[in-house]
C-alpha cells in the first residue's frame, strides 16, 4: 500500500498551530530586562515547552541567549541534550533511581531534596569520575509538595558536606500563590526560605543561585527574586489573573509587556443550511432559533480544544467572531456563521489569536471553561502540527 508523506498527511486534516519564534525570543527579552541584568533567568520549557514544541523553543531561547533552561524531568531533557542543545538545563522535579549516570553525563542539573538523591549522584559522578557535579537542592518553605522541610536540612546539610563530588549550586522554593497579592502565605514562605538560607551558611554553603518566584512571582513579588527567576508561561505571551481580597485587580504595574506567541488555526470542513428548530451536536445541547447556516470545523477535544467551551466559546472567521453553538466534540466543532458574508468552505479560521483587531486568546478560553491559561496551552494535542515562523 501507498503512504503519504508527512506533508500531505498533515494536509488531509488541516488544524495547526503557528508559532512564532520571534514573538518568543522578544518576550524572553522582555523579562530578562524586567528582571535585570544581576538576575539570571532560568527559561522553562517543560511539557513540551507549553505546548509549543520544546526543542524549537529551546534552541531558539538558547541562540537569543538564554544560559539556563528549565524541564520537568530527565525524558524532557534528553531531546533537547539529542538536538544540539548545550545550555544549562534544571530537571525541576528531580529524579528516578537508575537516571543518575545519565544525568550526570549529559551534564543536567538535579534538584533534589532527599538524602538518597544525594547519594545516587554522589556515587554517579564518582563512577564517571566527574570532580564536581551541580545541584540545587529544594525546600518546602510551605507549598507542601515537593522539597526538604526545615527540619530535614542539617541532614542534608551533612550529606552534602560527605559528597565531595557533589557542588551545591543553587537552592529553590515554590510560591504556592504568588498571583495572590495580600496573600499572607507568600512573605512566610520567604522568610521560611530566608530562614533556610541562614542554616546553609552554617554549613559552609552559599549557592550561587537562589530561587523561588514563576512568572507571576516575577511580576508581582520582587522581593522573591534573588539569583535567579523562573519564568514559563509570561516565555509564551500569558500569566495569571492578580487578586486582591478574592478579587481580580489590574493594573500598568502587574502586568508584562509580552506577546502570545501560539496562534491556532483550521479550515471549514463543510457548510450546512440548518432550519428553525433544529438540535445540533451530541444531546442536542443547542437547537437553532431560526435558519441558520452552521460550519463544521474539523477540530475537537482530541485535539486540545476544551470541551468546555461548549456553547460559550467563539472563534474569528472572515474579520467576524463565530460562536460555537452545540458541545465540541472528539474531532469536530459546529460554529454559527449566520449573516457573516461570503463563508465557504475551507475558509481559515481562528481558534486562538489575533486577526484584524480581533482576538481570541487563552485567558479567555481558560476564564470559559473554569481553568488556566497554561492548561489550555499545555492541552493542545501533538496531533495539531506546529509550524514555526
């Protein structure tokens, strides 16, 4: 049997995502001034860099300059290592035994935060005959995830102190809400961390980096700085909604001047002229009013468009905004394009960004079906093709 190739497959369905690396580089650029010169900044692009394609960001992040690179786990960080990419990459949450070799030859950098993390790279780096291996070592100054307590850290303290082929060159926190402004867990937090800093000097330890703010700590708590930053979802034009008192503020102060870098796109599969009365969709959710012409896009919850944007949601489609009318399906989505001019099919239409003053984005996808913007990111399905301009 004949098989295609790539390009004519991923033509038989057209929904894809455009990515623009441009747009990705001038928002690095963008926090790295916000942050300043004496703040180095760990670029994350981890979960498939946001959803925008990992190794593509991260190289172009590297050649705009980018010295650190922030992934969840050691299967994040080999592509990158495979592609060419030769910056400092930070495995944020840690790692499984039997990867210690690998991390230590690929040359990443660990958090770690228990005694036996220690002694699997201890004993790697030796066995590698590595002098001095680079971790950072986290605390749980209060999230209640992952890190050492405060009173586990002397016995850190001491394990490192028994790893002469082990450099302690960093130490992390995690804000556990860092978009809530007056929110009284984040100054405990950092006086937990600061606290724990003072129990390192101690010991003899003074890491060079010291972390503890994401994006929304970046915009809205200075104070949690330090070394280094660890910007994701501000890299890809977003951040979170700032509250106040349980309510949304705003504000030229809390907000960074950055770009959504994804737009997301696909074609009308096909145009039906629909009488008054007539259901559309699984459980017959919407029924029309009056005739109406419905195009049926060939998109759905397989491909990360969020069911719940079910009757709530809207997409442009020739300088107009279309609602979606009836529940997203696995492969299919019904849009209303009564009254707009000239519709046809295999028109482009627009799922997410921006075209002609128009704009659909991931706030408000997110706000519509009661999430996050970096969930709606992240959702988008590796069978949506990135193109990169």
């Amino acid at each position: 049997m004949a098989t295609l190739d790539i390009a004519k497959r991923t033509a038989t369905r057209p929904t894809w995502a455009e990515v623009s690396l441009s747009a990705l580089c001038q928002n690095y650029r963008t926090v790295a001034k916000y942050v300043g010169s004496g703040v180095t900044v760990c670029a994350v692009v981890k979960a498939y860099g946001y959803g925008h394609g990992a190794v593509e960001c991260a190289r172009v992040l590297e050649e705009e300059g980018a010295t650190w690179l922030g992934v969840t786990s050691l299967d994040e960080a080999i592509p990158l290592r495979e592609e060419g990419i030769a910056t400092r990459i930070l495995l944020m949450t840690g790692f499984w035994r039997g990867e210690e070799e690998e991390i230590v030859r690929l040359d990443l950098t660990a958090t770690v935060w228990e005694i036996g993390h220690i002694e699997l790279l201890e004993r790697a780096a030796a066995r590698l005959g590595v002098p001095q291996h680079a971790i950072h070592l986290k605390l749980d100054s209060g999230m209640g995830r992952l890190g050492a307590t405060p009173e586990e850290l002397p016995r850190i303290c001491e394990a490192l102190k028994a790893s002469p082929h082990l450099k302690l060159e960093g130490f992390a926190t995690h804000l556990a809400s860092s978009e809530v402004l007056d929110a009284p867990s984040v100054s405990e937090q950092l006086k937990v961390f600061a606290d724990a800093r003072r129990v390192l000097r101690e010991y003899g330890f003074e890491p060079a980096l010291v972390h503890a703010a994401n994006t929304s700590a970046v915009i809205s708590h200075h104070e949690s700085w330090n070394t280094m930053v660890r910007p994701g979802l501000a890299l890809y034009g977003y951040h979170l909604p700032f509250e106040r008192a349980g309510r949304v503020v705003s504000g030229s102060g809390l907000r960074l001047a950055v770009k959504p870098v994804l737009t997301w796109k696909t074609r009308i599969l096909s145009l039906r002229e629909m009488r008054a009365g007539q259901a559309l969709g699984y459980g017959g959710t919407y029924v029309t009013r009056a005739p109406s012409r419905i195009a049926i896009l060939p998109v759905g919850y397989a491909d990360g468009l969020n069911r719940g944007l079910s009757g709530g949601g809207r997409v442009i489609v020739r300088e107009h905004y279309a609602p979606i009318v009836g529940r997203i399906s696995m492969d299919l989505t019904t849009v209303d394009v009564t009254g707009i001019p000239g519709v046809e099919v295999a028109d482009e239409v627009v799922l997410l960004g921006s075209y002609d003053g128009l704009s659909v984005d991931a706030r408000e996808h997110a706000e519509l079906a009661n999430t996050i913007p970096y969930e709606i990111l992240c959702a988008i399905s590796k069978r949506v093709p990135r193109r990169y301009c």
